[in-house]
C-alpha cells in the first residue's frame, strides 16, 4: 500500500504541536508530577515520531531505534517516580 508523502507531513505536524503543548506543560507544571508526565508524553510523542518515520522512509532500523528509546523512557520515568515516592 502507497501512502501519499503530505500524510507523513500532517501526521509530523500535529506531533509536533502536541509536543510543543507537552512542553508547555513541561515549564508551567505547578507539581512535579506535572512535569514528570508531561515529559513522559513527549518521550512517547518521540517514539511515535520515529516510527512514522520509519513507515515514511521505508526503513526497519527506526523501529528497532524507538523501541529500545521507549523502553530507556520507561524505565527512567519508573526511577524517577520510585524518587519521588522516597524509595531511592
């Protein structure tokens, strides 16, 4: 299936606002909980990008790249709320 080129600029787009949202959140976020979200969004918001990338460029590389990102992510973000919680 042939996907028109202007469907990966639209899709680039509206991932690209949510981020800039996200990173609104990031510097206004009266809590720390907030900002550990919001920055977890853009985390996902990053590999979603990278995997429409990869569909857009035809390249399996990318895939593997965001995987390995999401799980880093994830696990930082565990670290971070394990902190937060006082277990550290």
């Amino acid at each position: 299936m042939i996907v028109d080129p202007i469907v990966f600029f639209i899709v680039a787009i509206f991932f690209l606002l949510f981020t800039i949202f996200s990173m609104v959140r990031l510097g206004l976020g009266p809590t720390t909980g907030d900002r550990i979200v919001a920055l977890d969004t853009i985390n996902t918001l990053v590999v979603s990008g990278m995997i429409v990338l990869s569909a857009a460029y035809n390249e399996v590389i990318f895939v593997d790249v965001a995987i390995i990102y999401a799980l880093l992510s994830f696990v930082g973000t565990l670290y971070v709320a394990r902190y937060l919680e006082g277990g550290l």
